[in-house]
C-alpha cells in the first residue's frame, strides 16, 4: 500500500479529507525521524516500536574480496512490529 492508498484508507475509516489524511501521515513522518533523530522511543502499543541503538564495532568480509574489514560502530534504527501487527500479518 503506497501513501495514496493509505491516505485514502484512513479517510473512509475516519470521515476526514483525503488531504487531511495525507497532511496527518506528512506531519507523523516529521514527527517521527526528529524522535528518533534525537534518540527517542515511539511506541505504538500492538503495532510497533522505533528505537535507536547501538551497534557494536566488528569484523566483517568484503563481500567482493573477501577480506576482512573492520567494521566502525554505529547507530541504527530498530523497528519492531507489535502483537497486533503481527497478528494480521499471520491472517
């Protein structure tokens, strides 16, 4: 489902505008990389969790050369899909 089809979804479910739709999935975007961009948890409970953490220096392989390469340490973005989502994903 792309963003046109969800704006349209969420405004027959909820009775708003199409484009009000789209400006609540617009502001939720914003909304959404500024948390995380300062380290913040959201939590949508049943659906999902975005969350920052901490990924530990390591070895790895070039995948071309197959040498090994450290790896750096960084951050990463982790999202979980809740039990409700994971639920409607089984059908």
């Amino acid at each position: 489902m792309n963003k046109t089809d969800l704006a349209s979804t969420i405004a027959q479910k909820t009775g708003v505008s199409v484009k009000d739709a789209n400006a609540v999935i617009g502001g939720l975007n914003d909304v959404i990389l500024e948390a995380v961009g300062r380290g913040e948890k959201i939590q949508l409970p049943g659906l999902l969790t975005i969350e920052v953490v901490d990924r530990a220096a390591r070895t790895g392989r070039n995948p071309q050369t197959g040498e090994e390469i450290q790896i750096a340490a960084s951050k990463a973005a982790k999202v979980t899909a809740g039990s409700k989502l994971k639920a409607a994903a089984k059908g």
